[in-house]
C-alpha cells in the first residue's frame, strides 16, 4: 500500500476549479480515502452538498492490486479493478459484461491538488466527463461527514484559516503561473541561441570570400557537393540563373559574431 500512501486524506472540494460535463456543479464536497484490514482493500467515501443544500454520500470498497473484482453495488457496474500506474495516479475502471462503462482517474498534482477525471458513458451512449479539484488539510467542513451525521457548522477561527488558506492559494498559483510563463520563455529563448549557434557553426565552415560586416544581411547558399557558400547576391538577383544546388536563408551577423536567419 505504499503507493496509495500519497491519497490516504480527507480531500475538500473547490468547486470553482471543475469542469462538469455532465450533471450540475456542487456547492461544497469531501472526497476521502482510507484503508482497511482486509487484503489492502481501500473504502472511498463521496460527501457533496448541491447549490439547493440538499446532501448526497457515496462510499464503496475497491482492492487495488490490478486485478478485475465483483463490485458490491450492481446498479453502477457489475467489477471493478483499482491500480496504480505510478505513485501520483491511481484507477478504476468500472465494467458491465466486458466492457469498461466508467473510469475514475486520481492524479496528485505538483502543487498538492487531487485531481480526479470521470469517464463514462450515457444512457444515449455519448461520453461525458467530469473533472474535480480537491486540496486536503482543511479542518473546517462546512457540512456532516455523512447523511445521517449531525450539522458541523464551522468555528470563526475555522473561517478565518479557510479564508487566509483561500488567499494563500491563489497568491501562490499566480506566482507558479508567473513562474511557468517565465520558463517557457527561457526555454524559447534557449532554443533560439542552439539554433543560432548551429547556424553559425554552419556558415562559418562555409566559404567566405569576403569579410563580413556586423548588421549586413546575407545569403548562405548549398551546393550539390555538400559544402555551403556565404554570398552578397539574394536569389531575387540572381533570378532563373541560381549557380547553387539550393538556397538555406538570409543571415544577419550579430555583435557577438552569431548570425540569426532573416
């Protein structure tokens, strides 16, 4: 169970950050996760309050060793199998007969966040899904665990926390934002100097009969021999009559001696 290590919490729903193809967005949700003494199996409980404060639960039993198992609650499938593909993932499928009618996918993300995607199909035969974003490490739930459970109403320290949590964590997915843009640029601009030095390299083992002026722009031509030919003449100008194999590009040459292609 070492790999389940990583789900085993109380996850919170934000309900903002889904993506509800079918069905409508809850107001409020707790997803949980724990383990039992029987053979490693995992119990799954689903608590969620609709936008009418109505409240719902769901909780079943899955054995999470890859293998295809009868599932106890006939009305949604028929077996079920949980795996592991990796540490930060784990799956169900869902089967009818042979054929896997939902898949349930648990992601931890690189920020903390559970994400989990539901696949299924409808009774017209479409695909839906639906996708949730769950945080754990929240002390207050702003309803009961459980149907028959009794009304938790949070503290004014719980609301406190939840809102300075709240805060916490859409500072920090500005800053990551900020951040990722950032090394996207850093990877263009990373690419951009490899590809101006593998240019250069190419010109300057081409033949030069001339000496170059910083800010000039040129034509780098190829010929049938395999060698290259840095030249003044554009193949505008040389027209029908090109005496080379083929034409590479125009190049300018940088202050630092690099070329960058026009």
């Amino acid at each position: 169970m070492v790999q389940a290590y990583n789900f085993l919490a109380s996850w919170q729903l934000f309900p903002e950050k889904g993506d509800y193809d079918q069905g409508e967005r809850p107001l409020s949700g707790n997803y949980r996760m724990e383990t039992t003494d029987r053979n490693g199996e995992l119990v799954i409980s689903h608590t969620w309050v609709n936008l009418e404060n109505q409240g719902f639960s769901a909780r079943y039993t899955i054995r999470p060793d890859g293998d295809l198992h009868p599932f106890d609650q006939p009305e949604l499938a028929e077996a079920a199998r949980g795996l592991f593909p990796d540490a930060r993932t784990f799956e169900i499928q869902f089967y009818r007969g042979e054929e896997v009618v939902l898949t349930v996918r648990h992601e931890i993300q690189p920020n903390g966040y559970l994400k989990i995607t539901q696949q299924g199909k409808r009774g017209d035969g479409g695909i839906y899904s639906i996708t949730e974003i769950y945080h754990k490490q929240l002390s207050v739930l702003p309803y009961a665990s459980s149907l028959g459970g009794p009304v938790i109403r949070p503290t004014e320290e719980g609301v406190i926390r939840h809102k300075a949590l709240a805060a916490l964590e859409e500072q920090t997915d500005r800053q990551l934002e900020l951040i990722r843009r950032q090394v996207e640029l850093l990877a263009l601009q990373a690419q951009e100097i490899h590809r101006r030095k593998e240019l250069s390299r190419m010109i300057y083992q081409a033949r030069i009969p001339f000496q170059p002026q910083i800010g000039q722009v040129y034509y780098l031509y190829g010929k049938a021999d395999g060698t290259c030919l840095l030249s003044l003449v554009s193949p505008r100008e040389w027209g029908g009559s090109l005496p080379f194999d083929r034409f590479i590009a125009a190049v300018r040459l940088l202050a630092d001696h690099t070329w960058e292609e026009q």
